[in-house]
C-alpha cells in the first residue's frame, strides 16, 4: 500500500517550472550546540571552500537564483566573505543565510556582509529571555547576542526572518513571552518547526504533537497579522482551523521562500531539465523515508495531502482523523497565503 500517494490534481497547480532557491551547504561546523542539532557529533567539522564553491557553481548550473547559506553556522566558516563574493561571481540574485546570531551581533561584521551581497537572514529564536534561550542553543550571551544581531540588520537593511524549533522546552510560553518579543521584532516571516528526529535528533525523546501543537495555535492568535507565519512538517489533524499555516513536504514544492527539493542533496544531485512531476517524486521518496501512516489516516480527508507522523512517533502519538471528502489539492488550504511571494516576483525571481 503506497501511504504516499500524491494526487494528479497536485500536479496542474504550479507551472512547469523549478523554486529557484536552494541550500548552499556550508558544513556542520558550529559554536553553539543546540540540544536537538541534527550535526552533534559533527560541529567541529570544516568544510573546505573548494568544496562550498563546487556545490555552488553546481546550483547555479542548474538554473538556481537564490541560495540560503546553511550549516552549521555558516557566519563562522573562516572563508565567509570569500563565499559571498563567489556567490555574487555566479550572479546569484538573493543570498540569505541561517544563522544563531552570534557574529551579526558585531555591527561591523553586519555590514560588511551585507556590502558583500547578504541581503536576508533567518535566525534561530527559541526563548524569550537570556534563561530560556540560551538553555537551549547551549551558550550563555546567546539571547543578549542574538537581540543585537537582529538590531544591527535592521539598521543596516538585511532582511529578516525567524525559526522557532518548538519543543518541551519552549511550547508553554509560546503564546505569552514569546510572541510579545516576536511582535516587536516583527520579522516578514515566522516559521514554527516541531521538533523534528532527523540526523542526531533522533535518539531525543518523543514531544507529544497534542502539546506543541495548542501552542502554536494559540501563539497564531496573537501575532501580528502582517507576519508571514509557517508551521512545518507537523499532521493536519492538530492543526484544523489552521490548515493554511501548514507545511508538509508537498506544500514545500510550493514555497517559494524555502529551499528546492529537487537539490537538497546537491554532491548527488545531476543537473537536468526537471517538471513538476520530478518534483513530486522527490517529495514523495522524501515521504516515505520519514513519514508513516497510521490505519486511522486512511479515512481521513487530509490523507492525500498530510505527511502523516515522523516514524520515531508514530508508535507512540494518537492521531485525530478528519472523517469527509479527501482533499486531493495539496496546495488547498495555502492558496492565497504568500505575502512573502510578491517579494520575489517584483525581484524577477517568479
């Protein structure tokens, strides 16, 4: 039984054409270690530049415009400045990095990123105050550093966006400190990601998707309606009512402010003319590796559209079916939800 199937209607919603950003993989190497990192045991890797470059001329061999630089922390490699301007050479059009905040919180580094092509950042927030924070990215300063960081990029002009890993660490003042701070940085987008078991996050323990979940419900409440608001990669069924925030991994086909499945895994990656059904085949194979399907979700109106449960919770998580018409659009609930879209069209990256 193929728990993965995607609908034909899926495959008529976007033109033939590929998302045209995509990870720039910098390496695992690192100065915080955040307790559910997928990299643990690799933090202290180094990639070489030789190999950042390769990954980069490949990408933009492929037709790709806009590159997320990620690790790791990508702002720590020695040879940063030196990515930015290759990145620049290839005529990338949009360069925009993860990052903890730790180097941006120098004004000087800030700026001169950004005189060497970085026009956006998304930082990893995921408490309220210095405690919280720092307990889980694993530096004391950290809050303190990462505030300053997201200060110095707003006086300079780097755009801003925000991940928040929500875990049993965090998901109980969601909805009160979190989203004051959240709406005074007001940042262009807010992405909730649910403790995923990917890499070395596996061995953590299982967090009920029931308590994340509520919170991030009711912190959607609260938030400033101008905010672009994500959640990832968690079952439709704990977030009705909220469908249209959700993202799974074939919503992610159509999230233009996200990374290109198709060259996630960019050493193995061939470069190809690819349509929209290669697209789905990805994420279906992506699906599968992670994903499963309980019986109950056979029944459910999300069944086509939903990811299911990550396999590390499935034995263990009740799930919620929606009894009703399957839904076979997987772009349903999100059409109409991409503020954030406009950015890129009015910057020829449609």
């Amino acid at each position: 039984m193929d728990y993965n199937i995607f609908s034909s209607t899926g495959l008529k919603l976007v033109e033939d054409k590929y998302n045209q950003r995509a990870k720039l993989d910098t390496g695992t190497f690192c100065n915080y270690e955040c307790y559910f990192c997928y990299y643990l045991n690799d933090l202290d890797k180094i990639t070489p530049v030789d190999i950042i470059k390769k990954r980069a001329k490949k990408l933009r061999d492929f037709g790709i415009s806009e590159v997320d630089l990620s690790g790791g922390e990508s702002a720590v490699h020695r040879d940063w400045f030196q990515i930015l301007d290759y990145c620049n050479e290839l005529g990338f059009t949009h360069i925009s990095a993860l990052t903890n905040g730790s180097k941006f919180a120098n004004l000087d580094f800030a700026k001169k990123s950004f005189q060497h092509g970085l026009k956006e950042l998304l930082f990893s927030v995921h408490g309220y105050d210095e405690k919280s924070h720092d307990e889980i990215v694993g530096r004391k300063g950290a809050y303190r550093k990462i505030l300053k960081a997201i200060s110095n990029c707003k006086e300079v002009g780097i755009r801003i966006r925000i991940n928040c890993t929500v875990t049993n660490k965090n998901f109980d003042f969601l909805e009160s400190h979190y989203v004051d701070l959240i709406n005074q940085i007001k940042p262009e987008q807010l992405n909730f990601l649910p403790l995923n078991y990917w890499e070395d996050a596996n061995k953590l323990e299982v967090h009920s998707y029931n308590l994340l979940s509520e919170s991030i419900k009711k912190a959607i409440d609260k938030l400033n309606p101008e905010i672009e608001i994500n959640v990832r990669y968690i079952p439709y069924c704990f977030m009705k009512g909220y469908e249209k925030y959700v993202v799974g991994v074939y919503q992610h086909i159509f999230d233009r402010d996200d990374w290109n499945i198709m060259t996630y895994e960019v050493d193995q990656f061939e470069v190809k003319e690819v349509s929209i059904k290669d697209y789905f085949e990805v994420a279906k194979r992506k699906r599968e590796y992670t994903y499963s399907k309980k019986k109950e979700c056979f029944d459910c109106k999300y069944f086509f559209i939903c990811d299911g449960v990550e396999k590390k919770v499935v034995s263990e998580q009740e799930l919620y079916p929606v009894r009703g018409e399957k839904i076979e659009d997987v772009n349903f609930y999100r059409r109409g939800h991409y503020p954030i879209c406009d950015y890129n069209r009015e910057n020829g990256n449609e």
